[in-house]
C-alpha cells in the first residue's frame, strides 16, 4: 500500500484496487498529479479492509484479479456495510462484459474501460467525485434533520426559561458538531472518521438595557455574566449587528444564531465554530425557529402566570 501526498490537495480521497503493478503505480500517480489523496492495493480484500476503517470519496477497482477476489465480489462485499460509496469498475479485456450490462446487474456508478486511455479515466473520476459530494451532502442533510425532529419535541414542554435555554444550547452545540464532525457514516451507523475534534462551545445571550446577558453557557464559556465578559468589543458588536439582522451569521470564528419570532427577538446562540457551508445554515435555521418559538410560549406563559 502506498499513499501519496500532493503539492496541491483536492480534499478528496481515492481508493485504487489493481492487480497489475505497473497499471497501478502509474494511475497512482496521474490521480496524485490531479491532487487527489490516493491509496493503492493489490487485492479486494486489501482494500475491503481499509473500507471498513477509513473515509474515502471514490473507489476504483479492477473487475478481473486473478489472485484476488474479483472486482464484483469486491463491490457485492462492499455494499454490505456502505451502500454510498461511489464506485468506477474498470477492466483491461474490451468486451469482457457489455458496459451496460455491468452498470444494471452491479450497484456501481461507472465503468471504464482501460483501453480507452487516462483522458477517459479522469473524466469518470471527475464524474464519480462530484457524485459523492451529493450524495455525503444528502446523507448529512439526513442526519441533521433527523436529529432536529428527535429534539424539538422536547422544547415544545413548558418549563423554567434557564432550563429552556440550557437545552437549547446543548442542542445547537450538538447539531453543529454533527456537521463539523460528518465525513462519510457507513450502513451500520458507525462513524468512519474517529474524530478528537472539540465539540463546539457557545453561549446564548440575551439582550439587557445595553449588555448581553448569558443565559446558558457551555464550560468554556461558564462564569462569565455577559458577553463582554468573554468577547472582544467587535465580537460584541457583532451579536448586536446579527440580533439586528435576525439571520444566521458567521464568520472564520463563530456561528451567531438569533433567536427571533417576528419582529421580536428573546436572545442569540453564539457558536465558536463557523458554518460556512449554506445547507448546514439552513439545517440550523429550522431548529432556531423551533427554539425561538419554544422561548416565545414561555415568555407568554410568564406573563399570563403573572397577570394571574
């Protein structure tokens, strides 16, 4: 096995399984050229094994291995525990099978046939790669919004505001660390990316005559009584600016979360992890709105206990 770390990465890993050394060292070294990540093997089971313990965007695998299990019996075994992985079968004998009757009797997204040179090969990489971006994209989406839809249920419980914010924030902290943590998650439910990653910490402030005051906070954050306590004046101003704005912001620092209903606004989440990506802001979005609404019945519900 060999691994090869380009001058200009792509971000994107790539299995090779080949049996012919030659074929192998060479398209080894065309992928790297590309700035793709790639790891090369001589045999299926080689290969499943690194499957089963590590993240990769991409498989190409020979169909015919004579001292190996064949390509077919490769994918057959793979998609037992990762049926998302996108795979390019490729075989060295024009006709072996009829490219057609490849693609619809195994569950694989190309075929490429060696004869046709390294020009066609990169435009099936190219191909399965952007297809794996999708499809990592919707299974996270997946994640996100299944993890939204077992939480909010619980908001929707009246209790005491402290505890409601406290609950918010352990919730947000949780969904981002989804998005921040995600590589790829294999049929079983096992992360493949054993990450030691922080999770996000935050806070969520709400506005007092001038101050943010923090309502809940996360260990990093305990002990502090308002956001100035813990964050530059811009910092500050910036929570003002995005509690002006009630739209998700974020930065190369943060994620600012305003918790808004209406025209009316019960408080930020602050975040130290940026979101950049779009689909991960409007993930979180649909859980702010939950919260948001959550905060706004407890405050009504205050009231009226009040007035009674």
């Amino acid at each position: 096995m060999a691994r090869i770390n380009p001058g200009i990465p792509s971000g994107k890993k790539i299995l090779l399984i080949d049996d012919q050394m030659e074929y192998l060292e060479s398209t080894r070294a065309l992928l790297s050229r590309e700035g793709h990540e790639t790891v090369a093997v001589s045999t299926g089971e080689e290969g499943l094994e690194l499957l089963r313990k590590e993240h990769f965007d991409l498989l190409l695998v020979d169909y015919f291995m004579p001292h190996s299990i064949t390509g077919e019996e490769t994918v057959a075994r793979l998609r037992k525990f990762n049926p998302y992985l996108q795979v390019i079968l490729q075989t060295g004998y024009a006709g072996e099978i009829p490219p057609r009757e490849m693609l619809k009797r195994l569950d694989i997204q190309g075929y490429h046939d060696k004869t046709d040179g390294p020009e066609r090969l990169l435009m099936w990489v190219d191909i399965g790669l952007k297809a794996a971006g999708t499809v990592q994209l919707l299974y996270k989406s997946r994640l996100g919004l299944q993890y939204i839809l077992d939480i909010t249920p619980g908001m929707s419980i009246l209790k005491h505001s402290d505890e409601l914010f406290h609950e918010i924030l352990v919730q947000a902290t949780g969904l981002v660390g989804i998005f921040s943590r995600f590589l790829d998650v294999v049929s079983d439910g096992h992360d493949l990316e054993k990450t030691d990653r922080a999770n996000p910490q935050g806070f969520i402030a709400a506005m007092d005559d001038a101050n943010f005051m923090i309502q809940a906070a996360t260990e990093k954050y305990q002990g502090a009584c308002r956001a100035s306590d813990c964050l530059d004046q811009q910092a500050v101003q910036e929570i003002r600016t995005g509690i002006q704005k009630q739209d998700i912001s974020a930065n190369r620092d943060c994620t600012l979360a305003p918790l808004c209903v209406g025209n009316e606004c019960y408080g930020v989440i602050y975040l130290d992890q940026p979101m950049l990506h779009r689909q991960d802001i409007e993930l979180l979005q649909v859980f702010v709105n939950h919260a948001a609404v959550a905060v706004q019945n407890v405050r009504l519900y205050d009231i009226v206990s009040l007035e009674e």
